[in-house]
C-alpha cells in the first residue's frame, strides 16, 4: 500500500517526506493508520548517529492511531479500534516474564535492527528498493506504521487519539520514572534535571505523590515557569555562566535530596544529578548522552546508601502506565496537554527544530487523510 513517511536519508540532513510502500501485516502484525505521533529527543538522537539505527529508513516511536488491518492470527483487536504504540518486547525472555518488558532482553534489536526479527523491512520506495523500519517496532514518521500486535495498548473510543502518542515513549518516561522506578515518600524532596518534555512530566508525576519539595532545574526560564505551573516548588535556573545547581538544590533542601532524576541528555549533568542526593538517596538517570559518553562519580559518597539507577521508558508494562497517564490526565491531575504543539508530517523537520531550540516542549506530527 502506498503511504507518505519522512524519510530519514543519512545522518545530520533532514527527512525527506515522500511516498513509500508499506507490506501488508503478517502473521502476528497489524497495519495501524497513525493519527499522531510525537517526535521525541531520541528521534534527534538517532537521526544524528548517536543510536545504530540504519539509514536509510524511517523513524518515529511516539504512534498512536486506528486499527487499519489485522494479520493472521491476530486476537483481541478489530478493525477501527484506537490504539498507543508502545515498545515491542519478545514475551519470553526472563524480564519480560518477570514483568518488566521494557528491559526485554531483545530489546537492542527489537527497536534498532531496522527491520523485523527475521531481517525483513516493511517499507520500500516506489522504485523497489528497501528502506528501514521498525524503529521501536513501528517507524511512525508515516501515515500508516505495520507494528507487532503485542506492541499495542487498546484504548477507548472516545480517548483523545491524536495526543496519546507521546504517553508511549517521553511523557510516560518521565512520569513513570517517579511512579514506577523512585516512588517519592511522604514529604520527600525531588529534584528534576532538564524541564522538557521528560522532565515536566516527572515534575506532574511528583505533584501526583507526598513529595513536598519539588525542584525542576533547567537554563531556559520559560521552561522553568510551566515547570512551576505543572507543580514544581522550586526552580532553579542554570542559564548563567558559574551557576551551581547542587549548592542551589542543599540550601533549598537544608542539605542533599532525597531523589533526583537526569532528563537532560547532557553528559556533565549526570554529576550534578548524582551529587545532589546525599544518603540513602536514589538518583535516576533517563537523558540519552551522545554515544560513548561516560561519567565519573565520587567513590565515597556512592557507599552511603546511594543509588544510581538507569530506567527506560518509565518502566512497568505499557498496558498499565498508559492507562494510567490517560486516566489521571481525564481526571484533569495530568494535564500532559499543555506541552505538546501539533505540525503536519510536511512540517517534521521544522518540528525538530523547534524542540531544538526549546521553543515547543512536545511537538506533535498530525497526519492528515
Ligand atoms: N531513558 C528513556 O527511556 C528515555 C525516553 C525518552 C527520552 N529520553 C531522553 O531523555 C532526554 C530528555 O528528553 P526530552 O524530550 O525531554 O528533551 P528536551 O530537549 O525537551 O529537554 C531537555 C531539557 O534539558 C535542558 N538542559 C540542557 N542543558 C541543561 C543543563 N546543563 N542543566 C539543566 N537543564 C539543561 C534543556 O533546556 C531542555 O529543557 C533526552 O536525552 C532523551 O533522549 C530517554
Ligand atoms: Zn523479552
Ligand atoms: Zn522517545
């Protein structure tokens, strides 16, 4: 079938937005129409080579849409339904039997190998020749995307589609690193490096817990004002040449934090994320840094109790955090909305620039028919 993609070329040059041909789903796939899907930091993170995804082919891992057509063997799901793409996972593997599919243990080649598991593409150009997909299992920079049905969370009818994309990658990152991975006691202090779209949704996640102090650091202050917004109680803005957000972090906790989380992507920054919880401290790093970056941490303080953990995608099952992050932001306790701008597909390249440039938090590519 033929649909239109942006095309991702070779590395550092824009997407070329073009018709492609898509395969017709197989056994176990389904063809989902996309009506929205976000563009996340990592989009921007591959398309400059900083993850092995194969050029050429097509990117995009925020999907979200409607059922278009469902391969043999396909239970569960009917033509029409809404569905999230979330990340593919292989259901067998030891995490993924103990609950925890985004740590599947196929999950390199599953979201990075440029095709399906038995090396075959779904997408090709109208002259025949292959182009890569199945990046995060589905390539959504594209009006339609052929994912596995196991990738795919249900939701209602009346669910409000052409947002839900971003709940499966940056905004259920962020907020299921607070719920999932640190779970904030009662009164505890927070601190969230970098208030983009990963960031702010950890801050709206923070107000959801007991955590009394919650701390969004960033060096754009229009960030830092909807971090406030969204239920940070403290700001701290780091634009300023010698600025020290850990001595900024111990005068407003009355000492180090109890929980910091890493949602830059900027390698120096895991330092100051790390050294900003004292004992018994957890800090989670999320920020993808450029490839073959590596930090160095104070041995000492490490030994105190203090934990650093990676997390990926907001851990938990997609089903659930999903859910979830829909429910809450229906009930008005999420409101996710406020961050995201729409563009058309024509627009993505523009789209990335502006999230470059920090002037939208969550672009949106909007597919029209
Ligand atoms: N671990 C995962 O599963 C996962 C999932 C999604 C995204 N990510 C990664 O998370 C990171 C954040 O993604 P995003 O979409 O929110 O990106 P973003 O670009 O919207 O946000 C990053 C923010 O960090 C701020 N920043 C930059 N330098 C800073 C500094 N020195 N101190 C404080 N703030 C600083 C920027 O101003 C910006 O507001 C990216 O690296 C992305 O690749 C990881
Ligand atoms: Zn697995
Ligand atoms: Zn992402």
């Amino acid at each position: 079938m033929r649909i239109s993609a942006a095309i991702f070329e070779k590395t550092f040059t824009p997407f070329n937005v073009a018709d492609v041909e898509i395969d017709s789903p197989g056994p176990g796939e389904v063809l989902v129409r996309i009506v929205a899907t976000g563009v996340c930091h990592t989009d921007a993170i591959a398309r400059d080579g900083d993850m092995p995804f194969p050029p050429p082919g097509v990117l995009g891992h925020e999907g979200a849409g409607v059922v278009a057509a469902l391969g043999p063997g396909v239970s569960g799901l009917a033509e029409g339904d809404k569905v999230v793409i979330g990340w593919p996972w292989c259901g067998s593997c030891r995490n993924c039997l103990e609950g925890q599919p985004r740590y599947c243990l196929q999950l390199g080649p599953l979201v990075l190998a440029g095709g399906r598991g038995d090396g075959s593409t779904a997408l090709r150009r109208l002259d025949g020749s292959p182009l890569h997909s199945h990046f995060f299992g589905q390539s959504s920079f594209a009006t339609y995307s052929l994912c596995a049905a196991s990738s795919l969370v249900p939701v209602a009818p009346d669910a409000p589609i052409e947002i839900l994309g971003p709940l499966a990658c940056g905004i259920g990152t962020g907020a299921g690193a607070v719920l999932n991975a640190l779970r904030p006691h009662v009164g505890s202090s927070v601190v969230v490096y970098g208030a983009g779209a990963v960031g702010l949704s950890a801050v709206m996640a923070a107000r959801l817990t007991g955590a009394t102090t919650i701390i969004a650091v960033d060096r754009l202050p229009a960030r830092l004002s909807l971090a406030r917004e969204l239920g940070a109680t403290e700001t701290i803005d780091v634009s300023a040449a010698g600025a020290d957000p850990v001595g900024a972090v111990q005068e407003i906790c009355g000492g180090p934090a109890d929980f910091s989380l890493e949602c830059t992507g900027v390698i120096s920054v895991v330092r100051q994320a790390v050294d900003s919880v004292g004992m018994r401290g957890t800090c989670a790093l999320i920020g993808g840094a450029p490839a073959g970056a590596s930090f160095s941490l104070d041995h000492m303080s490490t030994l105190w109790g203090k934990r650093v953990i990676g997390t990926l995608g907001g851990e938990g099952r997609s089903i659930s955090l999903i859910g979830s992050l829909i429910a809450l932001h229906r009930q008005g306790r999420f409101p996710y909305d406020k961050l995201i701008t729409s563009f058309p597909l024509s627009s993505v390249n523009e789209a990335l620039e502006a999230s470059h440039a920090g002037d939208v938090v969550k672009p949106v590519l909007r597919m029209t028919e």
